[in-house]
C-alpha cells in the first residue's frame, strides 16, 4: 500500500527491478524445501558424498550392468524445474496456470538435456498468463454442462502447443544464455573478479534488489554448477551471514541508544534464524556503513575461492544452520573461514566509520526501520524487534479492539472476506460490508471473498469468523486482521468503515462520506449500492444469464420447513439441492462437516449451510434453497428462522446471496420475509435474482 506521497517512486527502475525480483523469488522460495531436499541427497548419497549409495546417488551399475539413475539427476532436471514452472503459472493464474506452465516447461527440459531453471522461469509464468488470455475469449460464453469440456481441451490444447514452443524455440535461446551465463561466471572466477560482485550485491541487498540476482541467475546457475562439480561458490554470494553480523556487532560495541541496545537481538535473529533484513535499518541510518557490508562480502568470496568451497544447494533463509547443512563435505573449513574472516572485515570496517563519523542514533532507528519497509513494499515481519512491539497500535487503535496483526502504511485499496469455503458465509459478509463502503463514499476499495487456502499477502484488510482467524493470519500477516461472529451484522464492519474513512482520507471524511453523514456506514443499505454490489460479487453469472437454469427455483422454497433441530434443517436444505440435480449425496455429508468445523449462522435470524472446499467437486450445478422455520430452531445457541442452502459453482451463486444479504441487512424486508405466504413472494424479495 502506498499513500499519494510515496506514489510517485514506486513508477522508478528500483522498483521495477524489485518487484520483478519478488515475481521471481515468488517462484523459487515456495520450492526452496526441494531444493534443500536435493542437496541434502545430493552430499549425502553421491559417489563423493558422505554415505555413497550407488542406487540413490546415480553411479555405477546394477546387476544387470545398467547404470544406475538415481535420485540426484531427475530431480535436478525434472522434479524442480516442473515445481519452479507450476509455482509461477499458479502465481498468475491460479492451479490451471500452474498445470499450463508445468506442461509447457517439459518442453524446455527435454529439447535443453540440461537442468532448465531459467527456462521454467519462463515458460511457467508464460503459460499461466496465456491461459488467462485464452479463458477471456469465451468468458461467459461457454452454454451450461459443456465448461468442462472446453477447460479441460483448451489447457490440454494451449498445453502441448506450448510443448512444442518449449521444445524448439524456448530451449535453444535459454541453453545458449545459461552457456553465456556461465562462462561470464567462469571468466570471473579465473581472474579473480568474483569477489566484485559484492559492491552491486550488498547495495541490492539493502535495496531489496536483491533477489532478482540471487533468484533470477545466481541460483539456477548455481545448481548447474553444483550438479557438474558437486557444489557451488555461488550459493554464498548473497547468504553469507558475516557482512550483516559485523555492522551489528560493531553497533554492540559503539552504538548509542536505541540501536545498541537492540543490535544483540537483531544479530541473533540475522546469523540463527536467517532473516537479513533485520540489518538493513543500521545501514540506512548510516549509510556509510555500506562500505562496510561490501568489504565482508569481498573478503568471504576471495576465501571461497582461495579454498574452492561451496555450497551443494541453496541456503535459505541465510542462517548459518542452513550454510552449514548444504556445505559441500570437503568446503566446512573453507565456508566457516568465510564467515568469520566476513564479519572480522565488515565489523573493522564499521567500527572505523562509527567512530570516526559523529552521528546519534537515538533517534534513528524507528525512521530507518519506516524507510526500509518504504523500500520493501510492505510490513517487515521483524520489525518489532527494532522498533518494539508499540509498532502495531495504530491498528489496534483502529480495530476497536477486533483488529490485529498488520499496520496500515497507506489507504485501504482492498478487502477480503474469507471462510472455509469461499463461497458461503464470506461471500454474504463481503456483500454486506461492500455496501456499507460504498454508502461511506468509497466505491473504489475492493472487497472481495475467498477461501482460507487461496489467501496471499496481497490484502490490507482481512475479515474472517472468529474460529478462522488462526488459520488466515499466517498467510496474510502484513493485513489487519478483523474476527466477526455474525456476518449479518457484525459491529466489526462499522470499525472497518472507519478504519477506510481514516487511512483513505487522512483522518477526515471524503466528499461523498460526508453527504451520507457521519455515520452513514449505520444506515440501512440502499437499492442502488446493493445491486452494484451483487453485480462486482457476480461477474460470471453463468447459467442464469443465459436464461437456460435457475440458481433458486421456486421449488426450492419452502415457506414452513419440517425440521426441529440444527442438523435436520442442514439435512432438509440439503435434499433440496439433491432434488435440483445440483449436488451429491456427499456434499450433504460435507454441509454437516463444515458445520461442525465453522457454524454458518450469520445473524439476523439466517444461516446458510454449505459444504466445505473439498465438497466442490459433489457439485453438479449452482443452486440455492430456502426454508423458513416460524417458530424458529436453536442453532449453536442461536436462534434461525431463515435456513439457505448453498452449492455454487464458478461463482454463479453469489449474485442470489448478494440479494439475500441486501434483504437481511433491512429489517423492513426481513419482516417481510417472516410475513409472506406464498414463495413468490419469497422470490420477489431476493430482486429476481435469476433475471
């Protein structure tokens, strides 16, 4: 996120660069377990490793006098390139991306012969961003009961002619740049430039530029390496934690303030646990000190070389736990000497300019630490070590007491509501709260709806049931994170108007806020803006659209349900989902399963049972069934009158439950609804949702 005074450096080449390094290392840290998996196979099980074992390493011959394959070798040249390829084409477009780009890299890998890194770099993401292209042809086109056929063959399709491309046009030209790549690496290595790298390196470090050297050509070229000469001095180029370590000891010895005092904690975290971010604010408020990582990171890279060390695989993050486990088993002396002999250079080199430059850092810290999330793009997951835990109380602040975790950096541009499923509970809240947004006058902040497994780092604000909190802040940890136990209307929503009026406007109201009134995010949610917002929660509307099928037919409405309990009235929604042909037997089962992990009651007198994730493939078709209980049925200690089953299927239910939040966010028309006696009555109400 970014307010309007820091809009401006973000359209600049560093940030370009850094963001094309974050697109790249979003490919390659996902798989880094994979990679440390092959290294480890690699130093143990090779003829040279420390267990040799001929049918695991790939040497020597079996009984029948066949060479052994091995594990090393596919897994180089198939296993992590196919997972490098499927993570970036997922990055763009989900799992069907990641299946286009996977099948597209095997052309790559087989017309190459060699480990094809860069080339699944490629092809992946390529092969996702093609298949969403393709997809926009026939968005909306495609009649009912044929989608899967056409999205099965038209992945298959795109796929094997993507093969192809790989195969004869993309191969060539990545085999001739890694060819390139590698002789410019061996060129420096020979004449002893290597350790130069180090004055572009440590400044991107700092930059966050970083990992589009380190992940974009250092590792793939590393792993060639490895593969050839059984390990790699380029694994060390960028991880070596000894720059870092000697500014923050130097910091220990002659730092003031604030930073001396936090420098022994920031040391623990950088050289254990790996995290190097956390010394990039001591550079930043001396920036001098620089010299000081580039003349550590020269002197490990000249002791590598001196000793031919190196690394068999990755080491991330850069602890060095992970430097010592991927150490190739001839390099333990030549790795550890060049990480001491780093540190003693850098902290020499620190200690001079601290004590011979007059600055105070007491002040310092809070501001260098705001500056290098500036550059970052985002909240440092460590920054509360620097700055102290007092970081996060804006948030809290704003959340009244139900918000947590992130801090805002700038205007709230999306939201997102997630559950189980994605398609139930969240999907009715995000209706609910989209309008009450865009009544506060702010029509451009998204708020969308997902499921917990979809979720990613992308979001400012994050809205979940209070028992899904847990599972959404680990992948959404820079978010402020709201728990809600009533969907309908929960006082969370009016804090989140607030929180988007503050951060969105500086604290005042906007022009159109301000026409609604001070709290127009309390009045009852007007036609117009309910209806937009059905229409951004709907955009495939599918069968209805066409005119062929009804998401809620008028035989799924039954106006005096049958069932006393909680669990008879999922069952009873259920039939009437298995009576449409909309789902299975199992996706009844999977209701009752989602009911028993999250309840689906969401206030005002409404539940709306569904299935979980799981159960998407029990469902047929979309559709949504009504039942009414007068006399009401006690629901985990709630009282429901109103139960709405629920099967949806590429979004084409949302549109009715946007409807049916409009009309249970109104008390008038939730009256209404108590009151009718017929279901067309019942249909008038949802505003014609099958129109």
């Amino acid at each position: 996120m970014a307010t309007e005074t820091v809009a401006k450096p973000r359209t600049s080449a560093r940030v370009h660069v850094q963001k094309f390094g974050t697109f790249l290392s979003g490919m390659i840290m996902p798989n880094i377990g994979a990679f440390i998996a092959w290294g480890l196979i690699t130093a143990l099980f090779i003829e040279k490793g420390w267990l040799p074992v001929p049918e695991l390493g790939g040497f020597g011959t079996n009984a029948a006098g066949v060479k052994n394959l091995g594990l090393v070798d596919p897994m180089i040249k198939y296993l992590l390139p196919l997972l490098i390829a499927y993570t970036g084409g997922k990055n763009v477009y989900d799992v069907r991306g990641g299946v286009v780009g996977a099948i597209g890299t095997m052309g790559v890998i087989v017309g190459a012969g060699i480990p094809m890194f860069i080339g699944a770099m490629i092809m992946g993401p390529l092969g996702g961003w093609t298949m969403k292209k393709i997809d926009m042809l026939w968005d909306g086109k495609i009649r009912p009961g044929f989608e899967m056929l056409v999205n099965n063959f038209s992945a298959g399709i795109w796929g094997a002619l993507l093969a192809m491309l790989g195969f004869f046009g993309i191969s060539p030209l990545v085999t001739a740049f890694s060819e390139g790549a590698g002789r410019v690496v061996q060129f420096l290595v020979n004449n002893g430039l290597l350790p130069l790298t180090s004055i572009f390196i440590e400044p991107a470090k700092v930059l966050f530029l970083n990992n589009a050297i380190n992940h974009g050509v250092l590792t793939p070229l590393g792993v060639q390496q490895s593969l050839d000469q059984g390990k790699s001095i380029l694994f060390l180029l960028e991880a070596n934690p000894g720059p870092g370590l000697g500014i923050l000891l130097a910091y220990m010895f002659f730092g003031r303030g604030a930073a001396k005092a936090s420098a022994p904690g920031a040391a623990i975290i950088h050289f254990l646990g790996g995290i190097h971010e956390i010394y990039f604010p001591y550079v930043l408020m001396r920036p001098l000190l620089i010299l000081a990582a580039i003349a550590g990171g020269m002197t490990g890279i000249a002791t590598l070389a001196v000793t031919g060390a190196g690394l068999v695989a990755p080491a991330a993050p850069g602890s060095i736990l992970a430097v010592l486990a991927q150490t190739s088993r001839d390099s333990y002396l030549g790795v550890i000497l060049a990480v001491l002999l780093a540190t003693a250079a850098s902290f020499l080199v620190a200690s001079v300019i601290m004590k011979t430059t007059k600055h105070s850092d007491d002040d310092d810290l809070n501001a260098a630490t705001s500056r290098m999330e500036g550059m970052k793009g985002k909240k440092s997951s460590v920054a509360s070590t620097l700055t102290g835990a007092g970081a996060g109380t804006a948030a809290g602040a704003a959340a009244g007491g139900h918000g947590s975790v992130g801090v805002l950096a700038g205007p709230v541009r999306n939201i997102v509501f997630a559950c189980d499923a994605g398609m139930g509970s969240s999907a009715m809240g995000a209706s609910v709260l989209r309008n009450k947004i865009k009544a506060a006058g702010f029509p451009d902040v998204k708020v969308t709806n997902a499921s917990i497994a979809n979720l990613s780092d992308t979001y400012d604000v994050v809205v979940t049931h209070q028992d899904l909190t847990e599972r959404a802040k680990p992948a959404t940890s820079s978010a402020v994170h709201y728990s809600v136990d009533n969907f309908m209307s929960s006082p969370s929503y009016d804090e989140i108007v607030d929180l988007v009026r503050e951060s969105n406007t500086g604290g005042g109201t906007s022009d159109a806020g301000t026409s609604h009134g001070a709290h127009a995010a309390d009045a009852p949610v007007d036609a117009a803006p309910a209806a937009a917002g059905a229409a951004a929660a709907a955009p495939a509307a599918g069968p209805s659209s066409n005119g062929t099928s009804e998401i809620l037919a008028r035989e799924s409405v039954v106006l005096t349900g049958s069932a006393t309990t909680r669990d008879a009235a999922i069952d009873e929604a259920g039939r009437l989902l298995l009576a449409r042909g909309a789902v299975d037997e199992g996706y009844i089962a999977a209701m009752h399963e989602r009911e028993e992990s999250v309840s689906t009651y969401m206030g005002s007198f409404l539940a709306i049972p569904h299935g979980t994730n799981a159960a998407k493939d029990h469902i047929r078709k979309s559709a949504v069934s009504v039942i009414r209980y007068p006399e009401g049925i006690d629901w985990n200690g709630k009282q429901v009158k109103f139960v709405v089953g629920v099967a949806g299927i590429n979004n084409e239910h949302l549109h009715i439950l946007s409807s049916i939040a409009k009309v249970f966010t109104n008390k008038e028309q939730v009256a209404r609804l108590e009151a009718a006696t017929s279901e067309d009555e019942v249909l008038d109400l949802f505003g014609k949702v099958n129109a």
